[in-house]
C-alpha cells in the first residue's frame, strides 16, 4: 500500500481558514478555531480564552472560556486553573505571541509548569485592528517542542480568527440591534391601536358621566362629593384627549392650532390652581409653587394647547419629585419669542434618559409612579407646531429645567 501523502500545513491552513469565515455561529467559530490550533500545532490541551473590553476591570476578571480542549471549561476563575496564567497574561500584556520550549527546564519555571508537568506552551494573542479580543492558548506534557512550522503557522491562524470574530460579533449585534427596533416598532404600532380604540371608547361613558354630574349638582347632591367625582372625571377626560392626540400626532403628525395673544402670567396661574386641587393635602404642603413670570407676557398660541403644554410640565414637576420642593416657572421675552421656563427640584434625569426623553412610550425612573410615557413627546410636538422648540437641563437627583421657545405675535 502506497504511504499516505502528508498534508502541506499550508494547504491545511489555507482550508482551515475557508471553513471558519463561513462560520456565521459564535460558539461554532470558537470551536473550530480551538480544533484547528491543537491540530495544526499537535498540542494535547487547548484554549481560546476571550478578553472582555471593559478595561475598568482587572486583567484576570476580564478573561471567559470561548472554547476548550482537555481543559475543563469553567476553571477560569478558580485557583486550581490547569493552565498557565502566567502565559496567558504575559501574552495579553504584551498583545504578541510566547513561546515556552522546555518549559520545565527554565531556571525559574512558573508554578503550574511545575505541578502539571507542561513541557511547552504556545499562546497566541487575537489582535484585530489593534484591539486584543482574546488569546489561544495551548499547551503539551508529551513534547518540549512545538515544531517549526506549527509555530509559524499559528499567528496566521490566530489574525484570520480574529478577524471572523469580528465580523460574527458585528454581523450579531447589527441583528439584535434590528430585532430590538423591530420589536419597539411592533409595540408601538399594538400600543397605538389599543389606546385609539380604548379611547374613543371611554369617550362615550365619559360624556354621560359629565352629564349626570350636572344632573347631580342641580339637584343638591353633597358638595364635597361633586367636587371629587367631577376632579377625577377631568383627569380622565385629559387622559383620554392625551391618547387621542398621541394617535393623531402617529398617524399624521398634524394638530390644528387655533392662535391668539395669550396672557402668560394667568394661565400658569391657572395651571398651578388645577395641579394644586389634585394633590393630596400632605403632598401639597411639600411643595412651594412660584409664578415668576413678567405681568403682560404675550403668547402668541393656541389655548387649550398651551395650557396642556403647561399642565404636563408642571403635573411631571410634581410626579417626579417625590420629596416636594419648589416648582417654579419664569419667562423671559426675547424680540421675537417669549422663552418659558419650569424649574423643579426632583429626582432629575440621567445622560441617558435625556438623549430619549422626547420619544414616544419612553419612561425614564423605575419608580411606581404612573405613566405612559406619551406626555412629552406630545409636549415637543404642540410645541413644534406653534414654531417653537423645547429644551431640558437635568442631573439626576438636581432637578430639571424644561424651557420653551414660543412666538411672541403673528409669523414669528
Ligand atoms: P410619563 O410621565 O407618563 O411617564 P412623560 O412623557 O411626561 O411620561 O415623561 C417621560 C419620562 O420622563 C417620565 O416617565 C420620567 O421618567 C421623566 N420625566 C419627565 N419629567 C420629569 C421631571 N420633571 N423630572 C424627572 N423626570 C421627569
């Protein structure tokens, strides 16, 4: 029988390297990269070791098993690791390959060479683009030599590894960064289509509700009981046009504004009587409501829509403060604008939440405060069709700042 021909390790290579860029699963490619190393290499143990980015942490912390090859896979952490983290670290902090021939014989052989009797180790570093995104690892008890060509080969594995787990991981978060957008989309579409038909179906009771309650009130009913029912039918009736509009401002982002010069300093006024009549004697007194704004401050805008501007600014100066303080809204008038301002000192907003505060359905504290998240993207909105645009200063736990920009007359 004609001896086998051996296979030229290049050859091998070069098929290693078309088999793992067609690997498209992350555990897969890890797998096949760890098989081709101690086979190319004829290493006994194996492993692909991946650096996590988080630089804050420390280099041991940062290291988690991709893959393995007789060594048991969750030893990273433990003190008995079978391994040489000396090795690894080493190669790590020096972002290049290491070499250990004859690993026992050194003059100062570190201590699991010792224990586990590792004759040679080789450790190659995944570098792509300049950023480490983790190390091969391989080692033998049988041999004090990794021959030549294994070790030449190995770098050129580990370049072209790296380089597949790369793409895997980008391929991977552009898919889960698509899947998130779509579920969000999906949800918002359920969202709109169940608070449009609950809305226009609350509608109907609401109204016969309102007239009862006038029924009730001519016919002597307890005072203070009126009072309460027609409050909570308010809120409700508010509830429900803030759905409505949500699901206009969805569907054709367009509101109809009917404008005059409105009186600034009385609205808020107003504002602050109503917020007030809602909030429980306890809270009230928690809170210090200043009306600053310049007596004769013109707005040039629409009524019921500036006053459900103000109202939801200053029913969330409120919802988000829950130890009280001063909620206070001033005004300046510029030439052609008048600029509103509402100051509370709440819980603030983080970084975060302020780069998405604007945008539907988003809730920023996880507190049991309740809410649907509507009420400033529908602020922005009425505030964008008057012309005008609305800003925020916060820091979490400092308080906000929320300031508008509205006309002050006709075309500005
Ligand atoms: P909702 O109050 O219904 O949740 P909003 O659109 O009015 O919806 O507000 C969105 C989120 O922004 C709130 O859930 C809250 O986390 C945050 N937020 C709004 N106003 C303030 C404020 N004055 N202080 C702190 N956080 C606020």
């Amino acid at each position: 029988m004609p001896a086998a021909t051996p296979v030229d390790p290049y050859q091998r290579l070069i098929a290693i390297t078309r088999s793992i860029t067609q690997v498209m699963d992350l555990d897969l490619l890890f797998d096949s990269v760890i098989d081709a190393a101690v086979e190319i290499t004829g290493a006994e143990r194996g492993y692909l070791l991946l650096l996590d980015p988080d630089e804050s942490l420390p280099l041991s912390e940062r290291l988690r098993v991709g893959a393995s090859r007789q060594l048991e896979p969750d030893e990273i952490e433990h003190s008995d690791f079978h391994a040489s983290r000396t090795a690894i670290m080493k190669t790590l902090a020096a972002k290049c390959g290491l070499e250990w021939a004859d690993a026992l014989s050194e003059p100062d052989p570190s201590q699991s060479v010792v224990m586990m009797g590792l004759r040679s180790i080789l450790c190659e570093p995944l570098v792509h683009q300049d950023k480490i995104l983790g190390v091969i690892y391989l080692d033998s008890q049988l041999t004090s030599r990794f021959n030549e060509g294994a070790r030449e080969l190995l770098p050129s594995l580990a370049a072209q590894a790296a380089i597949c787990i790369e793409n895997t991981c980008l391929v991977g978060e552009r898919e889960e960064a698509l899947r998130r957008e779509h579920a969000e989309l999906a949800y918002r579409d359920a969202m709109a289509a169940f608070m449009s038909i609950a809305s226009h179906d609350l509608k109907g009771p609401l109204t016969v509700l309102k007239t009862g309650l006038s029924v009730l009130r001519v016919s002597g009913a307890d005072r203070g009981l009126l009072v309460d029912m027609e409050q909570a039918l308010q809120k409700a009736q508010r509830l429900v046009a803030m759905y409505l509009d949500a699901n206009a401002l969805q569907q054709d982002g367009s509101v109809n504004l009917t404008r005059a010069g409105l009186e600034l300093r009385s609205l808020v006024e107003e504002e602050f009587t109503h917020l007030k009549r809602f909030l429980g004697s306890r809270r009230l007194d928690s809170f210090e409501f200043i009306n600053r704004v310049e007596p004769d401050t013109l707005v040039w805008a629409d009524s019921d829509r500036l006053r459900q501007v103000l109202a939801n600014l200053l029913e969330n100066a409120v919802k988000y403060a829950p130890d009280g303080g001063r909620v206070e809204v001033r005004s300046q008038s510029l030439e052609n604008q008048v600029v509103i301002e509402v100051a509370d000192q709440g819980m603030g907003i983080s970084e975060e939440g302020l780069a998405r505060l604007f945008e539907p359905y988003v809730r920023v504290h996880d507190t049991d405060v309740r809410g649907s998240g509507l009420g400033l993207w529908i602020v922005r909105r009425l505030v964008e069709s008057h012309g005008g645009r609305i800003e925020v200063e916060s820091q979490e736990g400092q308080g906000s700042l929320f300031r508008l920009y509205l006309p002050k007359r006709v075309g500005h």
